[in-house]
C-alpha cells in the first residue's frame, strides 16, 4: 500500500531552526507537496518538489530524495506566527495525491 | 478575490437528514476535489472533478454523492448521513489536474457533526 509518514508532533523555540521530516512509499512518484495549515484553517501551499535537491524560499527550505523516498521541510528563524501543522504530500503515478497526517508544530518563546 | 467559498462552515445534524455542502470557485478552474480531514488521518479524497459532467470516485466515496453541472460549483451530498461522516470537510480547485504547476487551492473547510 501507498504510505507516508511524518512525526505527529514537533516542538521549537521562537527564533531557532526546525526540520520536519517525510519519509513515503508510493506507487510512482511525480513530485512531493508541502502545505502549512493552521488550526481550524484550509491547507495552504509552501513547496513542490520533484527532482533531488533543495528548493529555498524565503525561511521555507524543502529537501527530497527520490532514491530514499525521502523529503524535510527546514524552518528558519521561527516566528510564533509558524505554529501549525505542516502536511507532506506525494503524487503517485496516477497524480493522484497521496497525504501525510500532518506534523503539528508548537512554537515556545 | 480568487477564492474557494464552502457553505455552511458548521453544521449540527442527526442521523439519517439529507444534507448539502456547497462549494463554488471564482477562479474558472476545471478540477474541483473533495477531502474530509480526521484527527491522525491525513487527508483523505472523496470525489474529484476534471471538468463539467465529469466526476470519479477517490479514496472514500461511500455515503457521498457530487455533481458538476456549472464549472464553478461542485456540491457534496450526503444523502442519509451516518456519525462516521463527522469530520471537517474541505473543498479545493486547481485549473487543471494537481501538478507543481497547479497546486491546489482550498476552501475553509466545512465542519460536519452528524448525531
């Protein structure tokens, strides 16, 4: 079956640096989603990646590794405002996505 | 504003009393999905849309009926909803299939209690 796993929770402190991992198994792969989502919101979009390497944007950095099946979101700089959980998506060979349960992240002053 | 707007945002409902939750795009989007969200559960699809006319089954479509007659809306029937069905539902669109080119935009989700 088609799985992807993400820590259920993660805690940091205000102003420090935090990665976010995403390890899957899918049938196929065409690329791989990070969405943040804060609570009792809609998903909203961070980062695609598809090839191997890391994508930067602003203090969002996303990683992948196809060959390990492998993605982390890094968190730069972290600002109170960061505290939601972050889903990790995969597109199988259908692109059909495939969903993480998500990885709650608790920001402490 | 470009937006997905879901309706209602909150519904209390008994067993067994046909319900709709609406859910219109302003974006001219051809696909349209629905996904309920449960606690420890990623998201899981419901019914997708590729365009007008044009529906198919995701990961959970039992107790779920969708139809796309206008581009912009794509409403989601329970048609005698059970309490395994309360969950927060979102609605979302992108213009075509989801891509890294069409990432999807979502609703603000419908919360569902069915009693």
């Amino acid at each position: 079956g088609q799985n992807i796993d993400q820590p259920t929770e993660m805690t940091a402190t205000e102003g420090a640096i935090v990665q976010i991992n995403c390890t899957y198994q899918t049938s196929g792969f065409n690329g791989l989603f990070w969405y943040q989502q804060h609570a009792g919101e809609a998903p909203t979009f961070l980062s695609y990646n598809v090839l191997d390497g890391l994508e930067e944007k602003g203090r969002f950095s996303s990683f992948l590794s196809r060959s390990k099946g492998y993605s982390y979101l890094l968190l730069k700089e972290l600002q109170m405002k960061d505290s939601a959980s972050y889903l990790c998506a995969v597109m199988d060979s259908n692109y059909q996505l495939i969903w993480g349960a998500g990885t709650k992240l608790i920001i402490k002053p | 504003e470009a937006q997905v707007t879901q309706n209602p945002r909150y519904l209390i409902t008994v067993t067994g009393k046909k319900l709709t939750v609406t859910c219109s795009q302003n974006m001219n989007h051809e696909y349209m999905s629905w996904y309920r969200q449960d606690p420890g559960l990623g998201l899981r699809q419901i019914y997708y849309s590729m365009n007008v006319e044009v529906t198919d089954k995701g990961d959970v479509p039992e107790g779920y009926k969708v139809s796309r007659k206008e581009k912009r809306n794509f409403p989601l029937i329970l048609e005698s909803p059970s309490p395994n069905q309360t969950s927060l539902y979102f609605c979302a669109s992108t213009p075509g299939g989801p891509s890294g080119a069409n990432v999807l935009t979502f609703g603000a989700g419908s919360r569902l209690t069915v009693l």
